[in-house]
C-alpha cells in the first residue's frame, strides 16, 4: 500500500460524494474505500464502513 494514506483517501473521497453524478465515478470509490476497508486494522474500519454505506446509497440515488 505504499504511497497511499487511508484516512486521506476515504477523506478525500467523502468530500467529493455530494457532487460524484455518474455510476462510474461512485463504482470507482466505491472499489477503493472497499479495498482500504479490507487492509486497514479492524479497529480503523468504522469510516470506510459509514463511507461504502453512503456510497451504496448514492449509487441507488443515481438510479
């Protein structure tokens, strides 16, 4: 995982939710958070967990 800092991605990425309008940009978050959730400590995953549930839910939003 090297150059890649969780907190700053999940960060990043739910700063951006509000404007992602298209399938593809919130399966490619999607995808990231979801890898991050399963390579960082079990006790570090509530973020990437709230984070892939707001995303879920953009994506049924979207249609």
């Amino acid at each position: 995982m090297s150059g890649v800092t969780p907190y700053r991605t999940i960060e990043e990425i739910a700063s951006r939710l509000d404007s992602m309008d298209s399938h593809a940009a919130v399966n490619e978050a999607l995808d990231k958070v979801e890898y991050l959730f399963e390579v960082i400590p079990p006790e570090l995953q509530g973020p990437a967990e709230d984070l892939i549930a707001r995303l879920r839910v953009k994506l049924k939003e979207l249609g």
